[in-house]
DNA sequence: AATAATACATAAGTGAATTATGTATCTAAG
DNA sequence: CTTAGATACATAATTCACTTATGTATTATT
C-alpha cells in the first residue's frame, strides 16, 4: 500500500468480510486471500492480524476450529451469528465513509 | 462520525483539497466548511487540525497571511505550488486506496 | 544445507490522532 | 450587564491501532 496511513480501522472490517465471502479461513489464509484481492497493495500484518482475530474470538465475533495438517497447527476461523451482524455493520459504516469523503473531496465516483 | 478509526490519514487529504477548492482559508473556517460538506459527520478537532496545518506551513505546501479583524488575528493559509502538487498526490492516493477498499470487500460502488 | 514460504504468537515502539488545557474576542440571551 | 456559546488560535499529555521486531516450528525449494 502506498499510503499505509489510510488503511487505519479498515482491518476489523477487511477480516470480517473476508471471512464472510470465503467461509472458513485460518489466518495466514486471510493474509493470503486479501493480498491477492487487493492485488499485492494491502498486506496484513502478522503483528496486526493475529490480535485482532483474538479480540473478534474473545468478543464472540469469531469462533474457532484447530486442525492438523501434518505436523503443522492451523487455526480456522468462522462468523458467528453476532460476526455475521458484526460485518454488516462494519462493512456499511465503511461506505457511509467514503460516501461522505467523497462530499468532502468531491469526488464524482457516486 | 460514526466511525472516527477511518478518518485517521485523511486530515491532510481533506485539508488540502478544502484549500484547493476554496482558495485563502483560516483554520476554523476550514472546521467549517468541513463540517457542512460533510452533512456534520466529519468534525476536525482543534489538536489535529492546528499542527497539521503548521507541518504543511513548513514543508512549504501552504502559505500563510495573517489579517486582523477587530481585534482578532486570523491566520489565512492558501496552497503554493508544491502545494498544489501535493493535493493531487494525495487525492489519487484517496481514490485509489477506495478503488483497492472495493475490490476486497467486493463493493460494487464502481 | 540453506533459504523461503507456511503458520502461529506476543512484546516493544511509533505516530497520528483525541482529549485537555490555556488565552482571548465577539455575540446573543435573560 | 453578565454569562454562555461561538469564534479563533495554540500546545501539551495521553491514547491506541498499528508496525516492527522477535520467537518458535514445519514444509518446500534450490
């Protein structure tokens, strides 16, 4: 990402709607997954994913399944129905925002 | 607004496009302006809004004229060259970031 | 055998914002 | 007339979501 400043608040929302187009994920997955979507601009942090996936599990957004591939633990996340409301929300607060930033800057992508 | 972690970045994106569209501004005007282009949805606070514009001043993106009116001293800031350079900068930055936004929450606002 | 990719996790540090505080003038209300 | 709210600037203290750094371990590639 160009301009890693913008992307500020945007991770709870990338996950949850992520999670929520491709079902189940495990983390690296997810970092994987948004990568490709965002065509290599926006590359989620470890340091940054990992806790916010604890925090969405602790508030009952999340919930997980541990499977073993090999020797290798893999952590898969899925919405839970509080998740699935979660993401709604996220996801329009989100267009809410570039709708009002495009007032701002008037911008005539409508 | 609703969801103040997205605006984190955009505070010199706003500021300057406001500058460019409105010509000679002062500070709280430009609280103003703000405000209403965003139907009150974006309200720059004094502690932001005052350092960036001191930043900007001195890396040479703005210019400023102090004017008195009455009593009062009002600081009016307008963009020089560099400056106008930079607006375009970081409102292509804007839209492309939004663009990249779409594409991974699969929003079909194109 | 070494390097890169996969896969998780957490602690330390950063920086752009919010919150708080301060100063001072002007205007409207009661 | 005096008090509250709006106007107008400024800066210091604090917050907190993030980056950076570090750690462990497995699997695949060269």
């Amino acid at each position: 990402m160009h301009s890693p400043e913008l992307l500020k608040g945007t991770l709870q929302t990338i996950v949850l709607k992520v999670l929520k187009d491709n079902g189940r994920m495990y983390g690296y997955e997810i970092t994987q997954r948004v990568k490709e979507l965002s065509d290599e601009r926006i590359l989620l942090t470890e340091g940054a994913l990992y806790p916010a996936l604890h925090k969405l599990e602790a508030e009952g957004m999340l919930r997980t399944e541990t499977e073993t591939i090999g020797k290798r633990v893999r952590k898969y996340y899925s919405l839970t129905p509080q998740g699935r409301s979660l993401v709604k929300e996220r996801v329009s607060e989100f267009v809410e925002f570039i709708k009002t930033m495009g007032n701002v800057l008037q911008l005539q992508i409508k």
